[in-house]
C-alpha cells in the first residue's frame, strides 16, 4: 500500500528566504505526482503536476523535482512571501488513477 | 471554465436533517469524487463516479448518499448524520478516471452537524 510522507509538517520562515518541502513515497511505480495548496478552511488548489518521465517542473517561482528511484519529491519556493502562507500538500495516483494517497501537509507560515 | 463549484459553502444540520451538497463542473470531466477532511488531516477519499457510475465507494456509511444526475453534477445526499461527520467535504473531478490526469478540487463545504 503506497504511504505518502511529508517533512516538516510545519515551517516558520521570514519573509524572502528560498525553501524547500519535501515529500516521500514508497511505492516507486507512480506515474506522476501532484502538488497543492490549502489556504485554511478553503478547497485544494493544483499547483504543479510532475509527470514520471520529468524530473523538474516549474511554474513562477516554484519548481518541483522527482526522483521516483529514491521515491521522492521536492517542492522548492523561491523568495518566499507572506502569501505563500498555506498548507501544502503532495499526493499520487494509484495504478488506476482514481485515487490520490495524499501526504499529511507541511504548514507553512511566511512571516513579514 | 475551469473550475469546480460547490454549494453551500457552509452547512449546518442536526442529526435528524436530510440536507443535500452540490458539486458542478463544466470542464467536460467524466470522472467526479468525494473527500471528507478533517482539521489539520489529508483528504480522505470517500466516493468516485466514473462516466456517471459510481466506482469505488470507500466503505462510505450509508447515511452518506452520492448522486450523479449527470456528467457535470455530483450530489452528496446526508440524513441521520452523526457529530463526527463534521469536515470539510471536497469535490474533485478530472477528465477521466485514468492515471495521467490531474485532479482539480472546488472550495468544499463546510459541515457541522449539532
């Protein structure tokens, strides 16, 4: 059964530093992996979508990477802003692609 | 249109209502899904509708009820439900239920149940 980890599940930084999230898999079959953003109380928003045959996919400044051999992913954040402030959360498909097994999140708090 | 909507955004019942949660998506999806989140926890899948059929139901209690009147609609029907039950309930669709597709989440509602 795919287990998906997320470390640190919280992260306090101040504002403009560069970070990095982290995200865990064991089963290394996956065929893509997705990242998203929750803002508290509110609905999941798809940020990058990262095929298995990619190894970085950006957008503005993020830029996550895969490495499915060592079943990991890593969401970088570029000159943080206090509105980056959210939950963000990895999850990948099953075989059939109905199902996401998501991670547990990584609270992050960009502060001024 | 690129988004999945849901109503009401918040909702609370007792545990004799019968309530309803709407879920729309006008992206041509044919593969719609209900999750249940609790506070400060992942989505836990609950439903999927592939092609307007119900396909996986993850030993869902049947005090919820899902509907899917048609490929843009998704219901969640709710009667007798229990304390417990409050979350935020999330709908997601994707084009299809197949393994290369993203899934695109609306803003859930909100459920408290007194």
């Amino acid at each position: 059964k795919q287990e998906v980890t997320q470390i640190p599940a919280a992260l306090s930084v101040p504002e403009g530093e560069n970070l990095v999230l982290n995200c865990s898999f064991t089963d290394s079959a996956i065929y893509n992996l997705q990242w998203f953003r929750q803002d508290p109380g509110k609905g999941l928003t798809s940020l990058l979508l990262i095929q298995s045959s990619q190894r970085e996919q950006t957008s503005g400044r993020l830029n996550a990477s895969l490495d499915k051999s060592s079943g990991r992913s890593t969401l970088y954040i570029a000159a943080s802003q206090p509105g980056d402030s959210a939950t963000y959360l990895c999850a990948v498909p099953n075989n059939a692609g109905n199902m996401l097994t998501f991670g547990g999140g990584t609270r992050l708090m960009v502060k001024p | 249109d690129t988004e999945v909507t849901q109503t009401p955004k918040h909702l609370v019942m007792g545990m004799t209502n019968k309530k309803s949660l709407k879920c729309e998506q006008h992206m041509g999806h044919r593969a719609m899904y209900w999750y249940k989140q609790k506070a400060k926890k992942p989505p836990e899948l609950m439903f999927v509708y592939s092609y307007e059929k119900l396909s996986i139901n993850e030993s869902v209690p049947s005090r919820f009820s899902p509907e899917c009147p048609n490929s843009s609609l998704l219901n969640l029907h709710l009667h007798a439900l229990q304390p417990e039950d409050s979350a935020l309930y999330l709908c997601a669709s994707s084009q299809a239920p197949s393994i290369a597709n993203e899934q695109f989440f609306g803003p859930g509602t909100r459920l408290t149940v007194l």
